[in-house]
C-alpha cells in the first residue's frame, strides 16, 4: 500500500508541474522573459558589444537564477578579451545526483535591415505560430525553456527540486567557445555532475520530439596550390603552363569521389556500432516543408541516409578558388586555393588529418599543394543505452505519447567534448528548435507549439529525474 501511495504522490506531484508548466507558457509570462532576453543585442563577433554580453549574465540570468534558489557567479574569461561565463549552483543534498545544465546567451549578428517585414532582430515578434527574434532559437529560447522548467517543478514540489543543479552559461558559443576548455578545466569541482541535460540545435523534425548523445566533430583545413607569380596570357602559354585549377580540382577528386565517397582510408571513420545502428533504425532524415530534397546516390554506398549524416564522416569543399570568379580575364592564374572540411564521428584519425591527406595526395602526385594545419572540434558520442537517455526517452514519450527520435550524436558539431571529455559526463541534449528556423540568418524564429511542448517535456524530465533519482547512476559525491 506504501508503494503504490508513493506512486500515486509521484504522478500528482508531475501532473502538477506539467499544469504550472502550461499556465507559464499560456500566461504569456514565458514570452515576455523570452522577450526581455531576445531585447539584449549579445552579437559576440560584435566587439561593440561586450558590455551587453556581461550584462546578459549578471542583470538577466543571474536574477533568474537567484529566484530559483540558485546562487550564481558571473567569471572573467580566461582568454584575455574573450566574453565571461557563470555558473550557477542549487545543492539540496550531497546525496542526491547532481546535472549540470548549459547555455549561451551569446548570438550572431543582427542583420538589422535584413529582416522580412522589417522586423526589427531585437525585439520578439509575433506572427501566427512564430515568434521571431535573433537568438529566439539560438539559444536564448532553449534555455529560457529549461528556467521555466525548473522553476515550474520548484512550486509543484513545494520549494524542492529532488535533486542538485548546476548551470553554466557561456556568452562566446557563436565564436567557437574560446575559453570554455580552459575554464571548465579550472573549476572542474564547481562543474561536477553525474550527467549534462542541456538544449541546443534543432529536433529532427518539426513533429518529432528528439535526443542527441553527442556531436560530429568538424575540422576545417585549406588545400594551397602557389605554381608562379602572376598570371599569364592563356593564348600565349595555354597548353605550355600547369593550370592551379584544374590540378586543385583532381586534387580534390583524389579526396573524395564524384559521388561524395571518401577516397582516403584514413579519413574513413571505423564500423558502425551495433547500438548506433539500432538507435537510427526508424530515424528518417528531411521531409519537412523547407527542407531540400535528400540526394539518395550520395555519400557512402549502403548506408541508410541517417547512417551518413549522424553515424559516418563527410568530406566537404566549402570554398575553391582560382583567378577572379567575379571578373575573370583570359590568363592562367597563378595559384589556387580550397578550403575543405572533414565532419567527422567518434573513432577518427582526425589529430592526423594533415599528415593523412599530406601523404595521399604525396601518393597520387599533388605533392606541391600544402596542408594548412586543421581547426578542430572533437567528436562525442554516449552510448544509447546508457541509464540517463533511457530516463529521458522514457519521460519524454510520457509526456508527449510519442517516440522520441534519438540520435546518438547530431550532424553539426557543438562543444560538447568539453562536458564529455573534460568533465567527464554522459551528455544527453533535448532541442527545442527545428531545421526551418534560419538560425544564424535573417528572420531567426522559434514554432509556439514546438517552445511549449519543450517546456512540458522538460518539466517532465526533470520531475521524473527527482521521483528516480535513487536508481541513476553516480560518479563522484559532491563537496559543498
């Protein structure tokens, strides 16, 4: 009788706070914090701008934080001129699992000016089921998401959360992180945990909720071919002198085939695991209204179109240029010059890159085109059938009565070996946007029904991570 009392109390306590999830979000008292937040113009490649990032920490999440009951500290980076960071910590008992929830506050730049109907980048703007507003959807909606959350778990459970929470936020993510290695090196016992609960990036569908494990790792890296100085009149000399273009694309097509197959062993990524396999089993890529139409014989034969974005590598050129495309003369150019870039899943040689490519293109007899040395962000993965995504699958088809997709890692690439590799963590993402949502372009929105069936879905996640947190696997117990 005990037993199915304590139940009963779990499922009231939940059903609670998923209704102080709905009044917060129907309320409109979530779209006006939401608008208060987008109203800070926190463009990080905007040196103009660092007053406003600091200020996004110490006057707009530290308040929100503190009525959380969780006491926060704004930190200098330790990149000289890099934008600070905070962390906030709530410990209810030592006892209890602690996770580690993160942010950016930081965005892109405005594009003021840009915006269809001149809407204004700074300001969240209704329009039937969207919302626009830099920063809505990257990442100023998602976390304001799991704030609500917390908060709405906070009231259901009188005054407790069931569990400890640490929150780091960073205001430097659209500039590649700098700092955040080296900080969370540094204050690696404030930032201990036993798992990462954090939102970032899109679902796989607009109508899918989803879970990621981790991220492709990406390394960029150019390919520079200097054959002489100045060009040359290609009637005079053509037929006479090696042209950089041509060699660069053979170059590139030694790399990777005419239909995207890596052509480099060692640039290849090992076998798929069983469990990755089976997490992509049902997993089913596009299909939205805006997204293009998925090119079936491209990239590496058999394989599912999952299996290339999420569980293989790519070779991408991103940029080749040789002459003046813009105004092009008859005359052999000089040199030629390709930037490339290798997304890249967990198990790849990606330390080795330049010597790998140095080497095949040494064999096949491009031996005078130079490697720059890559600019890389390593590859994370967790095991899909670790106890923590099994918690979250779980509650997030609770809440929602539907699978959720799960990827063990997403296409894109975000820092998240720093919470893996670093702090040592299982890292499970929960996003709140979708693929549409011109993140990083004009027009940035975020869909209603997608931000308030987040909200639900984490407030159910973090109710059920209270009601089980004695079964969750620990690491180390914290220190006050």
């Amino acid at each position: 009788m005990r037993h199915a009392a304590r139940a009963l109390d779990a499922m009231d306590t939940r059903d609670a706070a998923l209704a102080q999830a709905a009044r917060c979000f129907d309320s409109g008292e979530f779209q006006r914090d939401l608008a208060r937040r987008v109203a800070l113009p926190t463009e990080s490649e905007n040196p103009e701008r660092a007053t406003t990032l600091r200020a996004y920490l110490s006057e707009e999440i530290a308040p929100s934080l503190d009525a959380l009951g969780i006491a926060s500290t704004v930190h200098d980076n330790p990149v000289a001129g890099a934008p600070p960071l905070l962390i906030g910590r709530r410990i209810e008992d030592v006892r209890w699992p602690t996770v580690l929830i993160y942010g950016h506050g930081d965005v892109v730049r405005g594009h003021e000016g840009r915006w269809r109907d001149d809407r204004d980048p700074w300001s969240l703007t209704p329009s039937g089921e969207r919302w626009y507003g830099r920063g809505s959807a990257d990442n100023k909606g998602q976390h304001s998401i799991n704030l609500a959350a917390l908060a709405a778990l906070l009231k259901a459970r009188a005054g407790s959360l069931g569990f400890n929470v640490t929150w780091l936020v960073e205001m430097g993510e659209e500039k590649g992180s700098p700092g955040l290695a080296e900080f969370c090196t540094a204050h690696r016992d404030e930032l201990a945990a036993d798992a990462l609960i954090a939102s970032d990036g899109p679902r796989l569908r607009v109508d899918r909720p989803t879970i990621y494990l981790g991220t492709r790792g990406v390394a960029n890296f150019d390919l520079t071919l200097t054959l002489r100085d100045g060009g040359h009149h290609s009637g005079n000399w053509g037929g006479l002198l090696r042209n950089p273009g041509t060699v660069m694309a053979h170059a590139i097509a030694c790399l990777v085939d005419g239909r995207g197959r890596i052509l480099v062993e060692g640039l290849r990524p090992p076998p798929i695991p069983p469990s990755v396999r089976r997490a992509l089993a049902d997993i089913e890529v596009g299909g939205d209204a805006h997204d293009p139409a998925i090119d079936l014989d491209w990239g590496e034969p058999g394989l599912t179109p999952a299996e290339r974005v999420f569980a293989w590598n790519t070779v991408e050129v991103l940029a080749c240029t040789t002459g003046n495309p813009a105004h092009p003369v008859n005359a052999i150019p000089p040199d030629a010059r390709a930037h490339m870039q290798l997304r890249f899943v967990v198990g790849t040689a990606a330390s080795r890159l330049r010597e790998i490519v140095q080497t095949h293109l040494q064999r096949h007899g491009f031996a005078d085109i130079a490697v720059s040395e890559p600019v890389i962000m390593a590859a994370t993965r967790l095991d899909p059938e670790n106890d923590w995504v099994r918690l979250a699958m779980a509650s997030i088809e609770r809440t929602t009565g539907r699978k959720p997709a799960l990827l063990p890692n997403l296409g894109g690439s975000l820092p998240n070996d720093v919470f893996a590799d670093i702090l040592g963590l299982p890292t499970v993402w929960v996003p709140h946007s979708y693929p549409a949502c011109s993140q990083h372009a004009p027009n940035e929105h975020v869909l209603v029904p997608v931000l308030r069936e987040g909200l639900l879905m984490m407030t159910g996640l973090f109710s059920d991570l209270a009601e089980q947190q004695a079964t969750l696997p620990r690491r180390t117990p914290l220190r006050r």
